[in-house]
C-alpha cells in the first residue's frame, strides 16, 4: 500500500491496481466510529476529485474536524474490499448473524 497521505492516495487512483481492480475502498474515521465507503471504477475520477478538494494532505477533512481517511485500498470484490480495511471476513469481524 502506498503512504498514507493525498499524494499516495492520488497515486494510487493512478496506478495500475486501481486499474485492474473493479472498486476503491476508503475506511474513514468519524470521530471514533469507522465507516467503509466503496465506489465502483467508473466512480474513480469524481471520487478521486472530491477527496483532492475535500481532505487536508494528511487525509483529514478540510471543512469537518474529526473525520479523517485512515485506509484505503482497491479490490475486485467487496469480501476483498473487507478484508484489507477491516482484517477479515464479516463473520470473522463480527460473528455470525
């Protein structure tokens, strides 16, 4: 994974994982609570534009203290997309419902 800043975030969008993947996932931190956001790769630029005008380069929100990037990745499936922002399966995670 690259760094954990806007530019690793924008060089991520750019390369060739992003590329061959068919979602981003962002995990954010609002004030303590996590939230998983996921978009599609033909959601990539629009998203890739409101994190550049909406977060600070250490991927802290601009407008709204509290809220902060604090992983991302790229993956072809949401089970993918889990299990590197959260560390495993929902089962796992949370324990079968």
């Amino acid at each position: 994974m690259l760094e954990l800043t806007l530019e690793g975030l924008i060089r991520a969008f750019g390369s060739q994982w992003a590329d061959e993947s068919k979602f981003v996932g962002i995990l954010v931190d609002i004030a303590g609570v996590k939230e998983v956001i996921i978009n599609s790769r033909e959601n990539y630029e629009a998203k890739l534009e409101y994190y550049k005008n909406a977060y600070n380069d250490d991927l802290s929100h601009k407008h709204a203290k509290g809220i902060s990037i604090i992983r991302f990745t790229f993956g072809n499936s949401f089970a993918e997309i889990q299990e590197d922002l959260l560390g495993g399966s929902y089962d796992e995670i949370y324990g079968r419902r």
